[in-house]
C-alpha cells in the first residue's frame, strides 16, 4: 500500500513539472482585420461598459477555425 501511495505522488509530482517545462513558441503577432468601419459613431464604449463581440480564430499552427460568437 505504502509502495503504491509513493508511486502514484511520484507521477502527480513528475507531471506537475514536466507540464511547466512545455511552453509553445509564439513568434507571429496577432492579427486583426476591421471588416466595417462606420463613417459616423455617436455612441462609443467608456470604461466599465459591457461589449459583445464576434470573430473568427484560426490557430496557427494548423489554420484551423474556431469561433466566439
């Protein structure tokens, strides 16, 4: 019993670490693209407000889409 409580906090422990170690490398910069922009905006956002937004995500490793909407 002794021996497998040792070995079970010997992986949790080894796994925390070797987790921390993984870092994926971002060399590109985030990219936005305004799709419509409106000539006159009477009502802008101020701090505190609530805004909604939708995009489109493509990760960069593989270009595959994910989505907030």
């Amino acid at each position: 019993m002794h021996l497998l409580l040792r070995v079970i906090v010997f992986f949790s422990v080894w796994g925390i670490f070797t987790a921390q170690g993984q870092k994926e490398d971002s060399t590109e910069e985030v990219k936005i693209e305004v799709l419509h922009r409106p000539e006159n905006c009477s009502k802008t956002s101020k701090k505190g407000d609530l805004l909604n937004a939708h995009y489109d995500g493509f990760l960069a490793k593989d270009g595959s889409k994910f989505y907030c909407r």
